[in-house]
C-alpha cells in the first residue's frame, strides 16, 4: 500500500491538490480520497479552468453516462486526460473496477431499470 500512496500523492500533487492519508479498497473512500478534490462530493464537476478550458468532468450528466463505456472511464482513470493526472500507477485492477463502478453510481439509472412505456395504442 505504500506504493499505492506515494503515487496517489505524486499524481494529485501534478493537478495541484494535496496528498489523501489513506487510499481504501472501497469505491466510496477512493473517490473522497482522490476525486472529489476536482469532481466534487455529488460529482457534478467544476468549473473552467483560467484558460477557459472545460473544468472536471460531471458524472451526473445522462449524456456523459449514456456515451462511454466502463473501459473509457477506466482508461481516463489510468491515462489521464486535458488537466487530470494518470492514476494507472495508483490505484489496483481491483479499485480500478470499484473506482468505474462509483462514477456509474452517478448516472441516471440504466434506460432497462426502468419500465418501457406502452405501445401507442395499447392503453
């Protein structure tokens, strides 16, 4: 684990913020500890940057949940994109996964979770 947080804090330190006390193997606590820093405790995101380039990303967007796959979002986790660090160093295949399945707990309920309307005609 020591690794895990040294390079947690070398990647939070490249984006500006201070280094978390501890990483955990639960979705939840990943998220405090590395994410709502920029993206917020609700996820919602933040604002532009000085430069006027697009602030954090926000979760809570249908478009953004319904136009990208689970290996996008882990992807961006690992590789970085525009002014987020790469967190691939950081974080395990495991907390990975939990870290994907947290940024989905954001998003609308899946389009199947919710009963289909009835045909036109059919009421």
């Amino acid at each position: 684990m020591p690794g895990v947080l040294v390079g947690l804090a070398v990647a939070l330190s490249a984006c500006g913020k201070g280094a978390p006390n501890a990483v955990a193997d639960d979705g939840d606590e990943i998220f405090r500890t590395a994410c709502v820093r920029c993206h917020g405790p609700d996820g919602t995101g933040g604002p532009p940057d000085p430069l006027g380039n697009p602030g954090p990303r926000n979760f809570t967007e249908r478009s953004f949940q319904t136009g990208i796959t689970d290996e996008r979002i882990r992807g961006t986790i690992q590789n970085g994109k525009r002014g987020m660090p790469a967190f691939g160093a950081v974080f395990t295949p495991s907390q990975l996964d939990k870290l994907v399945a947290r940024v989905r707990a954001f998003g609308p309920p899946p389009r199947d979770a919710v009963a289909p309307p009835a045909p036109a005609g059919t009421r």
